[in-house]
C-alpha cells in the first residue's frame, strides 16, 4: 500500500517543489559562504518534502521561496511580528524541528544570519517549548 503522500499528492505537485527549492538560489545572495546557503536551501527542501509527507503543502512557503530564495525567506518569517501560518501547523503536527526557525540555529548556517536574527527564532522557538 501507497504512503498517504503518495495518494493525496498530485504527480505535479513534487515537481513544483523541486523546482521552487532548486530555484530558490535565485533570490537575494546572504552575506555568508555561497556553499553555506546551497546547503541551507538544501536543508530546507528537505524539511519541505517531510512536511508533504506529513499531509501539510506549505504553498505559500513554497511561493515566497521562489520569490526570495531560502535565506531571505527564513528572514523575512522570523523577522514578522508574529508566527506564520506555517509554523502554528508544525507546532500543531510537532514538528518545530522543521521550521525555518529551527534551521537557521543549526551551527552549520550562523555566517548566514547574524545574532539578532538568530536570537528571534530562539525566542520565538523557546515559547512553543522547542530547544534545539
């Protein structure tokens, strides 16, 4: 038997992914390593395609991604006076661990965002309960 993934998802829909999150480098450069943010979009492809396995298509994640690219759309939510909608669902599904505000506090991406940035998804994440 099928995973539910596999049943609910259009076969377009999988292609629209890879192609958002392959073109997502196309937004605005971060000021750290231009390999650090590769592996960052990489990081949150990932985390998008365990999201649709989960049930929960996060298409307008997907559509500022292809606008801005993963850096500046990681900024752009954790910069926001209050959490996306994207963010509630995960906190609802509990799985905080695939938000951007939990990317971005992984060691392997600090010369892409500074303190301050880093700092607003601490907090943000650490009100939900969530320490990563």
């Amino acid at each position: 038997m099928s995973s539910n993934a596999d049943v609910e998802q259009p076969l377009w829909f999988g292609r629209i992914v890879s192609i958002v999150v392959s073109n997502a480098h196309g937004g605005i450069e971060p000021a750290g390593e231009p390999d650090s943010a590769a592996a960052f979009s990489t990081a949150v492809s990932d985390a998008v395609r365990r999201c649709i396995d989960l049930g929960y298509r996060p298409s307008y994640f997907l559509q500022m991604l292809g606008e801005h690219g993963a850096v500046e759309t990681a900024r752009r939510l954790i910069v926001a006076p209050s959490e996306s909608e994207g963010f509630t669902r995960l906190w609802e599904l509990g799985r905080l661990d695939l938000t951007v505000e939990a990317l971005v506090l992984r060691t392997e991406y600090a010369s892409l965002f500074d303190d301050s940035i880093r700092g607003l998804a601490e907090s943000r994440l650490a009100r939900y309960g969530y320490r990563p």
